[in-house]
C-alpha cells in the first residue's frame, strides 16, 4: 500500500534543497574562474600605477593593449582619488626618458655594418 507524503516532508524536503543549492558556489568548478578574477586585479593595479607614475589613461592603455581597458581605468581612477584625499605627488615615470649611448668612431678602425644573427643561420 503506498502512502502519500504529508505536506510537512514535502516542505523539509524543499527547504533542505533550496539550503543545499545555495552552498553550490563552494562547488570547484560552477565558481567563476579565479583567473579572471586575478587578471581584472592586475589590470586595476596598472591604472593605479599608472596614475601614480603620472601618466595619462591613452599612454597606460599604449603601454598595456593587453589589459582590459575598465580595469585599467577603475584602478586609475581609484588611486587618482586616494592621491587626492590625501595629498600626495606622484613619481615621475622615467620609462622612455633613458637615453642611447653614442657610438664612438675610432679612426684607423674598419666600420662594418652589424651582422644579424638570423641572416649568418643555414637556411636548409
């Protein structure tokens, strides 16, 4: 003889899933990526470096196109506020201000052209 389920199981059985499927974010696999999560972190920590550096948000974008753009300017844009509240200057940046050292001529010296490694490979 089968028995019909009273409604007080029924509602324990609904109220035990519903509690068991609000814990599926601790489930590895069905959480978002932590990859991502760490790749936006990074990005916001360019901005914020960039904005302490004291470089615009296009010379930032130029010098990381692999950065998500968002991020880049969330973290600019939070680092410019805090340097604000509290009244700090930013660091000069000193990238592309690093000069060439000039090539000095000897005279009685042969000049010859620089070789390039890949032409002097066997090419069979």
């Amino acid at each position: 003889m089968y028995r019909k389920p009273s409604s007080t199981a029924l509602r324990l059985l609904a109220l035990s899933s519903i509690l068991l499927l609000t814990a599926c974010d601790k489930i590895p696999g069905l959480g978002p990526d932590p990859r991502v999560a760490q790749r936006e972190e990074e990005a916001k920590a360019i901005g914020g470096a960039c904005r302490h550096a004291l470089r615009g948000l296009e010379d930032c974008y130029t010098l990381n196109p692999k950065a998500a753009k968002a991020s880049v300017f969330a973290g600019w844009k939070d680092m410019d506020a805090y340097m604000r509240e509290n009244k700090l200057e930013g660091t000069p940046s000193v990238l592309g201000k690093v000069e060439k050292p000039e090539r000095t001529e000897r005279s009685g010296d042969i000049e010859t052209e620089p070789r390039d490694p890949a032409a002097s490979r066997s090419r069979s």
